[in-house]
C-alpha cells in the first residue's frame, strides 16, 4: 500500500471476537501499518505481549488509561488518586511497548471541580514521561455525561496548560456527531492534533467513500493531510461484519492515490 496514508488497527473495536494477542496478529495479516490500544495491554504478560509485538513487527502508537465502567476518571475529583494511579499505570505500559502516546480519559462526571481535577491530572501525566499525551472531545451521543465533550472545550484546556507534548485525538466521527463540518473543524485545530481516527457516521461503522456518505473519506483525507497532519489514522470503527470482508474502503483509497 502507498505511504501517503498509514492505518492503525484499533485494538478496541476492530477483532473483537478474538482474545487480545489474537487480534494483534489479525491487523498484522489484514496489511495494517501499525495498533492503537484501549486499555486492554496493561491486563497482559509483558513478555508474552512483547513477543507477538515482534512477530507483529508493527509499531503501537498509542494507549488509554484504564477505562472502566465511566470511560476514565481523571475530571472526577472524588477519584483524583485513582487517577493518577491509572495515568502511572499506562505510562509503564506505554514504555514497555515503545507508545508513543498516551490517551487520558476525562470520565463521565460533571460539577465545578471536574476541570480543574483534569488539567491536575493532565499536569501529573505530562510531568511523569516524555510521551505525546492526548485529549479527546466525545460527542453526547457516544457517552451521555462523558465530561470533554467539546473540540473548542478541548482547545481552550491546550491553552491553558500550555505543553507541547499535550494534544488532542481527533475523532472524526465525534467532531461529525458533535459539530458538524468535520473538514472545517480539523482545519481551524491541525495544529493542537496528535493523533485522528476514523470511522463513518451516523453508525460508526467502516469509513465511508463517495458522494453519498455523511463524511466521504476519500474528500476528508486529502485535507486533512493539506492542512498539515501526517501521522497514521487510526480505524475506530465497528465493523459491519468481518473487519477483512469491510476493507474495501481502504483498497478503493489506496488505488485512487497518487
């Protein structure tokens, strides 16, 4: 496959009928370029991890904290040292495969002390490793109550923190659902970006190619690779059947390139 865009399978989503390490084989057979985590590799043998990792040969980008049962907790104040017990906990994970980057979760939780509560959590992570740390807005319709639900929410918290190596995840499907003008929205915030996924929307399911879909990848790519990002993309997606059966999207993006 040409260079001019890499797909990172999302362990999260995409084999989940199959055991963990299973599912790393799977991208590694399916032509995929590199893996993104949930949260499910800091459950493994670190050594038996590592071993398929290299059978793999295929780099792990990124990471979650642990998810749980309120997609994190790290802008729940009550939770503050479960927090950064979680952050701690990915970050040797993260060191242990060669991730680049670490996702902190804000968790479904609302009140006064839940920003404040983030950005000391996002602080305590940012001081505890040399890793990209990632934000990520999740529209209300995937997580009713998740606390980071807002692109410009997201951008104004980079601003106050103020750290190179802090960035956002740039869902396309959540800044669809939330927004609206997805192309538009990543336009206006390339520069905040460390990393983007994809998937289609309204049913995030296999992205979607041509005049007909909601977001036509075969338009949005191109741009946001214009705008100036040129890191994988990483397929958070359910799939509508088998993921092989579904990758016609990306063997159609990959004989219309240039």
């Amino acid at each position: 496959m040409s260079q001019r865009y890499r797909f990172s399978a999302n362990t999260g989503f995409l084999w989940k009928d199959r055991p963990f390490l299973n599912r790393l084989r799977a991208a590694a057979a399916a032509g995929f370029e590199a893996l993104e985590f949930h949260d499910e590799a800091q459950a493994e043998d670190p050594a038996e991890l590592a071993e398929v990792l290299a059978a793999c040969g295929l780099p792990v980008l990124g990471l979650n904290v642990r998810m749980g049962d309120t997609a994190g907790c790290a802008a729940d104040p009550a939770r503050a040292a479960e927090a950064w017990r979680d952050i701690d906990a990915a970050l040797r994970c993260a060191a242990s495969v060669g991730a680049g980057a670490v996702h902190v979760l804000a968790g479904r939780t609302e009140g006064p002390g839940a920003e404040a509560a983030y950005k000391r959590a996002l602080r305590h992570a940012l001081d505890a490793s040399d890793r990209v740390i990632l934000i990520e807005p999740i529209c209300r319709a995937a997580i009713p109550g998740y606390f980071l639900n807002s692109l410009d929410q997201a951008r104004r918290i980079l601003r106050e923190i103020d750290h190179p190596r802090l960035k956002i995840m740039f869902d396309c499907y959540h800044i669809e659902t939330e927004h609206g003008d997805v192309a538009a929205r990543f336009r206006e915030s390339a520069a905040d970006v460390g990393h983007v996924q994809i998937a289609s929307v309204p049913t995030r399911a296999e992205p979607q190619i041509g005049p007909g879909a909601v977001v036509d990848y075969a338009q949005l790519l191109p741009a946001i690779v214009a705008a100036g990002y040129h890191g994988a993309f990483g397929c958070e997606y359910r799939p509508a059947g088998t993921v092989e059966a579904g990758l016609g999207w990306r063997d159609a993006l990959a004989g219309a390139r240039t």
